[in-house]
C-alpha cells in the first residue's frame, strides 16, 4: 500500500510543494502558470493528451475553422 511516507521519500520536491499549497504558502493559479510556462509545448501536449484534458481545452486553430467569413 502507497503511503504519504512513501511519497515524501520518493517524490519530496512534489509532497513539499503540494503541502505548501495547502497551507496557503504557495498560490496554486501561479504555480500552475510557473509550471506550465516551465514545460515544453511538447511536454504540455503530452500531459493533456496522457490525462485526457484535450476535451476540456479549445485550441486556436479550432476556433478559425468554426469561425464564419
């Protein structure tokens, strides 16, 4: 069984910076644009497509074709 112990040891950075987000020490709007911005477009596509988060978002090119000239 995972444990928070487990995670604190192999993912520390991660755990002390979720933690840090909880006790309203780090604002999570800025610590999702800081790490977006961080991140290749690469790596940001990859993430949407891994957790299924390509639904949720409306890219540009998308909104060119539906537009009406």
């Amino acid at each position: 069984m995972w444990t928070a112990k487990d995670a604190r040891r192999s993912r520390p950075f991660t755990t002390a910076m979720l933690e840090a987000v909880d006790e309203g020490m780090l604002d999570k709007d800025t610590l999702i644009q800081d790490l977006l911005g961080w991140l290749s477009e690469a790596e940001v596509e990859q993430f949407a497509r891994s957790n299924d988060l390509l639904a949720a978002i409306r890219m540009e090119d998308e909104e060119d074709e539906d537009a009406d000239y």
